[in-house]
C-alpha cells in the first residue's frame, strides 16, 4: 500500500503513475515478497479503494487571504434568498473566452434504434466570441454579452449594463476573480459614475480593488481567492451551456453562434432557471450544517 500512494519514480521506476504489472514487478524487486501475481496487486489495491491509474487536476491557492475571502462568498451564497427580499441582489460574474463557431463538413446524423447520434468530425472554422455573464445566486436567471473579445471597456459597459437590468435592486454584488479588467481603472470610473460616490486615487491596483470591495455602496465587488474558480457560481453554469449547445453544435458563422447562445440564455431563463443547491460552508464534512 506504501509502494502504491508514491510516486514510481521515487522506488527509481521511470514511470509516471503504477500500474498493476509495475507494482508486482516492483514488490518482488524490493524484497517485499518472492513473487505476486498482477491480479493479486489488483486486488489489494480495489481493496484499499487506491487507484493510481485515475486522475484529475487539482489547482492549489497560494492566496494568504484564502480562508477570509472564501468564507465571505459562501456566506453571501448561503444568505442570497434572504438579501433578495432586502432588494439586495448577488451576482455570479464572469467570461467565457474563444468560444469557437465550428461548421461540420457535413450534417449531424440523428440517433436511431441501437444507433448513437453520429457528427462529422471535419470542421471550418469562422472565428472565436467572448461571453461576459451573470448569474443571479437567488433565482438562477443568466444576462449575458457576446462581444469579439474582452478588453476593460467591455467588461466596464457590462458592470453598467447589469445595472442598468437591476435599476430596481437596493444593492448589487458582483462575485469574481481577479482578472486586471475586473479592477481596471475604466471600472473602477464606472462603479464610480453609479453609485454617485467620489473617486479615491486609482495608482495602484490595490487601491482599485479596495474601492471596489468597499461596503456600503450601491455596487459592491467580491473577488474570489487567487486559484478558486471553483467558488464562482456562473462556472458550473457554463458547463451547462458547452454541453447543451458549444461541444455538438454547428454554427455557420459567429452571427450563427451569437443567435444560438442568445437563444439558449432566453430558452434557459423562461425554463429552467434555478438557483444552485450551495452546501459548502467552508467547513470540512459540514456540507449540510445551517448558517446563521
């Protein structure tokens, strides 16, 4: 079990992970026993529920700030349906890059008794969109922008235009990351010009980001952890739009893509518009514990 949870290259194996012929080549090289078959090892290691033939990525947050700023968006998330009847509103924001309009050579062939859908694995390519989104915590409802790319002037038109949407709410929060255009200057002017409040100096970026987290405004910005992604909401919903409409769609041009995706956020906002069952409290094992 030792041999299996490190790493081959450690016992001078020049492999990247174990397999069960390594590790059996491996016990017997190290003396551990006479001999051992690869089923056996197999066994044992289904046993101990160890299996170094599987993996994932993993993104560890090198941010000193990591426990504060993560425990502060859990508990806006947890608290959403509560501020919602405040008038106060939480956003899920971010963009989704290079979004590619591929047209398939030739057409889908429809699924069929004992026949799974077939796509034409040739494409053309007609050019790459940016979607900038929000996703409301309490109800789940998408607002969205498509634009050619995503410099600070169009995430800044953005913040406007969401407010714009939201004329009505008391407050708005913004949760997202740290992306420069998030606490560029041109949005910083922006969050200024609507919520009415003076300019402080704007040199350096940490004084651009704590105008914008600074409570008490009509728009308040939460950054996320460095390295957190995970903690942004809108991420799980863009998932669902790369698997209902991006990863088996044809689209003849980017005008194409634009309809297709303007057409799924309406389609999605009439129909299926929820908000997320959040349970991660920050806690380890206390998914299901109840938050003031």
């Amino acid at each position: 079990m030792a041999l299996a949870t490190r790493p081959p290259v450690q016992d001078h194996v020049p492999v990247t992970h174990w397999s069960a012929t390594d590790l059996a080549q491996a016990v017997v090289n190290d003396g551990i026993v006479e001999a051992i078959s690869r089923t056996t090892v197999w066994r044992l290691l289904d046993q101990a529920a160890i299996k170094p033939h599987r993996w994932h990525y993993w993104l560890h947050s090198p941010d000193p700030d990591f426990e504060a700023k993560m425990l502060a968006i859990v508990t806006l998330y947890l608290k959403a349906q509560r501020l919602a009847k405040r008038g106060e509103i939480i956003l899920s924001v971010d963009e989704k890059t290079s979004i590619q309009a591929l047209e398939r050579r030739y057409p889908h062939k429809p699924p069929q008794s004992e026949c799974i859908e077939r796509i034409e694995h040739e494409y053309i390519r007609h050019g790459t969109r940016c979607l900038t989104a929000s996703l409301e915590v309490a109800s789940g409802e998408i607002y969205g922008h498509l634009t050619d790319n995503r410099p600070a002037g169009v995430f800044a038109d953005f913040v406007e235009s969401v407010c714009r949407h939201y004329r009505k709410a008391k407050r708005i929060h913004f949760v997202l990351d740290n992306l420069n255009t998030h606490w560029h200057e041109a949005t910083c002017r922006t969050v200024a010009k609507l919520c009415q409040c003076p300019l402080p100096p704007m040199v350096t970026g940490d004084q651009r980001r704590t105008f914008l987290t600074r409570p008490g405004k009509r728009v308040v910005f939460h950054f996320t952890p460095s390295h957190a992604s995970w903690l942004n909401q809108i991420e799980i919903w863009f998932g669902t739009l790369t698997r209902k409409v991006i990863r088996r769609g044809d689209f003849r041009s980017v005008d194409d893509l634009d309809t297709k995706i303007i057409e799924f956020v309406e389609y999605y906002d009439e129909c299926l518009a929820h908000p997320y069952r959040w349970t991660y409290t920050g806690k380890p094992l206390a998914a299901d514990e109840k938050v003031a």
